[in-house]
C-alpha cells in the first residue's frame, strides 16, 4: 500500500512540473517582447536627450538652412 501511495505522488509531481515548465515556456515567449519593447523605449529616450542636448547646434543649422533657401531663387 504504502508503495501504491509512493506512486501516486509521482504523478501529482509530475503534473506539477508538467503545468510549471509550461508556464516557465509561455513567459520565455512573452519576454522577448518585453525587451523589444523596452529596446525601443530606450532608443526614443536616446533620441529625446540627444535633441534636448544638440538643441542649439540644430537650431543654427536650421537657421542658416532656411537664411540660404530665403536667398535661392525659384527656377
């Protein structure tokens, strides 16, 4: 009896392992798309900060680009 109960308890682990490596399975899977996600997000952030940071030099060029276009004439 006592080795009937033994295996019982087997199946119950092996269930349990069963149903957790599935759930480990689908969170592999969803994680990618996290860090895709988070990459982007830090590449938008990058982009901010580096507007944010050349905001005078970009502001100088603009000008002198749109100083030059006033000058050109139309063909």
């Amino acid at each position: 009896m006592a080795a009937g109960a033994g295996g019982g308890g087997i199946h119950v682990l092996e269930f349990a392992l069963a149903r957790l490596t599935s759930k480990l399975h689908r969170d592999e899977q969803g994680q990618g798309t996290v860090e895709y996600v988070l990459l982007i997000l830090g590449v938008v952030l990058f982009l901010i900060v580096a507007a944010f940071a050349l905001q005078g030099v970009l502001s100088t060029s603009i000008s002198k680009i749109a100083s030059w276009m006033g000058i050109q004439s139309a063909p």
